[in-house]
C-alpha cells in the first residue's frame, strides 16, 4: 500500500481550523439555499403548467359544450322544419285527396244520373215495345198476304218475283239497320256501366255494382 503522509503545512503560519471550518459551512449552507431556491423556482414552474392545463382542459371543455349546444339547437331547427315540411305536405295530399273524391262524387252522381235516366228511358221503350210489336205484327200480317199466282202469266209472274225480292231485300236492310242501332245502344249502355263500376271500385265501398253488362 502506498504510505499517505499528512499535507505539509506552510511554514511560520499558524493554520485556523476554526476558520476553514467557517467556510465550509458557509460554502454548504449557500449550495444547500440555492438548491432550495431552485426547488420553489420548479415547483412555481409547474405549478404555472399546471393551472396552464387545467385551463385549457376547461376551456376545451366549455368549447366542446357549446359546439354540443349549438348542434343540438341546429338539429331541433331542422328537426322543426321537417316535421313543418311533413305536415305541409301531408295537409296538401288530403287537400288534393278531397279535391279528388269531391270530382269523383260528382263524376259518379252525373253518370248515376245519366244511368236512372237511360233506365228511365229504357222502361219507356219497354213500354213501347209492346205497341211496336203489335205494329210489326200489323205490318206482316199486311204483308203475308196469300200469294196467288196461278192465273199470272209468265211475264206477271216475273215482276211478281222481283217486286217479292225488292221486299224481301228491304226487309233485310231494315233488318241490318235495327240491328247495328240495338248493338250501338248496348255498346253505350255498357260503357256507361264500366265507368260507373270503376268509379265505385275505386272508393272502395265494396256493395255491390250497379247491374252486369248488356248481352
């Protein structure tokens, strides 16, 4: 091991302990102030962050509120102009609906209207029909009458044969005409049926329609 001698001290001076002693303390005390200076110097310092964030984070806070605040005023104004859009158009709908329904009451009433008065007329015919019938009877009763042709020459009895075909082709041209005239009453008579049928159809009242098509 190596020999440690004590320091050599100057000569003809005296050494004061006390002194060097004194120093060191000073020399401590000032280190250990300083250190504590520094410590309150960090510790104010991060006392300032401190309050700093919980600042922000307040702020941030109330931020994010109001923005919750004002979305949630915006989404109860649109909210408020949909349900005003909806009943707007709901109230059009059944404005149109009753438009609707009134001209279709009023369509179906002209054309029941239309249909009692063809019936009207129809019974009045009915009522015809009888003294029509007799008048054809009366006309072919005139007509069928007893065909004598034995004393007729051949001549006479030519222009007998052709007056016989004239009748009988008038006969079948009145015959036409009275038959394409039944045929359009019945094709009017039944397209005034379908309209009706279909007007009733379409209310949905379901009681029944107003007679079958005419055959």
């Amino acid at each position: 091991m190596t020999n440690i001698s004590a320091p050599k001290m100057p000569d003809g001076e005296k050494v004061d302990f006390d002194d060097i002693y004194r120093k060191r303390q000073e020399k401590d005390l000032a280190e250990l102030q300083a250190l504590i200076e520094a410590h309150f110097v960090q510790r104010k310092k991060e006392e300032e962050e401190l309050v700093a964030l919980v600042n922000r984070i307040e702020n941030r806070r109330a931020e994010r509120a109001e923005q919750q605040r004002i979305r949630a005023e915006r989404e109860k104004e649109r909210q408020a102009r949909l349900a005003e859009e909806k009943e707007r158009k709901e109230q059009e709908e059944h404005r149109k609906k009753q438009d609707e329904d009134a001209k279709k009451k009023k369509a179906l009433s002209n054309m029941s209207q239309q249909y009692g008065a063809g019936q009207k007329s129809d019974t009045r015919r009915g009522g015809k029909k009888q003294t029509e019938r007799e008048k054809k009877k009366k006309i072919l009763a005139e007509r069928r009458k007893p065909l004598t042709v034995d004393h007729l020459s051949e001549d006479k009895l030519k222009e007998k044969a052709k007056e016989l075909w004239d009748s009988l082709r008038g006969l079948e041209s009145e015959k036409f005409d009275l038959s394409e005239k039944l045929r359009r009453q019945k094709y009017d008579i039944n397209q005034l049926l379908c309209r009706v049928q279909d007007h009733q159809s379409a209310k949905g009242r379901g009681k029944g329609k107003m007679g079958g098509r005419l055959r």
